[in-house]
C-alpha cells in the first residue's frame, strides 16, 4: 500500500473552502484534469480516467460537520482518498488531501501523484478565490 499527502492554507473560511470542496457537480473544477466526476445516485459516482479511457465505479461521502470529504473505488477497492477542512484564524484554513493505492499495480508513483495532488489544491485554491470574488 502507497500513502501520499498535501496540505495547502487558503484564505477563506473553511466552510466556504468545504463547500466548493465538495460540490459533486464542479469536482472537475479541481481535481486532476484526467479525471471526471458524474454523480449517479450519491454517494454513488463514476469516475472517468481519460489516460486509460475507463470508468470505474465509486463513492463519494461528504461529513459537512467534520469538514471532511471521503472517496473510493466500489468494487476492486484500488484506492481511497480524503479531503480534510480545518478552519486555522483569521478566516484562513488549512485543506488537506489523503490518498491511499492499495494496489501497487495503479499506483502512479510519488512524483506523479504528488504533482496531482499539489495542482489539484492549486486549483481548488482558484475556484475557492474565485467565489470568494463573486460573493464579495
């Protein structure tokens, strides 16, 4: 099993940072650009993978009271992530996300992964600053 782990502070209350986070319809907004989001009937969703051209069957389950998101593969249990919100003062917080390969076999390795997860934050980062613009 391969563990991998980024953190990055953003500057806006965490329950504004979870709720973009979370919403089912715009996790193609920030997650790695080969991967796309389509809600079935949650926590149920299908997970494309432009790289390889499948989908895979999964689950998403957001606690909006722990401010934590958590994923993963349905059937072959290949992987499983999560995303944690923690409010850090002054109206900033700290987003951390988890994933887990428990099969060697598709696991991309450390400097591949650590770049998705590094430009998956950016980009939730983005959308995050960018409802914050059109909320203000």
């Amino acid at each position: 099993m391969s563990e991998y782990e980024r953190s990055r502070t953003m500057p806006a209350l965490p329950e504004t940072v979870f709720d973009q986070a979370c919403d089912l319809n715009r996790l193609d907004a920030w997650l790695p650009g080969d991967l796309h989001v389509r809600p079935d009937d949650p926590p149920a969703v299908t997970v494309h993978e432009d790289h390889t051209g499948q989908d895979s069957a999964a689950l998403v389950r957001a606690e909006k009271d722990q401010m934590r998101m958590e994923w993963g593969t349905r059937s072959d249990g290949r992987y499983a992530g999560w995303l944690q919100v923690a409010g850090i003062g002054s109206g900033a917080s700290e987003v951390t996300v988890h994933l887990s390969f428990f099969d060697e076999s598709h696991d991309p390795g450390d400097g591949p992964v650590g770049d998705a997860l590094d430009q998956s934050l950016e980009r939730l980062a983005e959308q995050v600053r960018l409802r914050a613009d059109t909320a203000g």
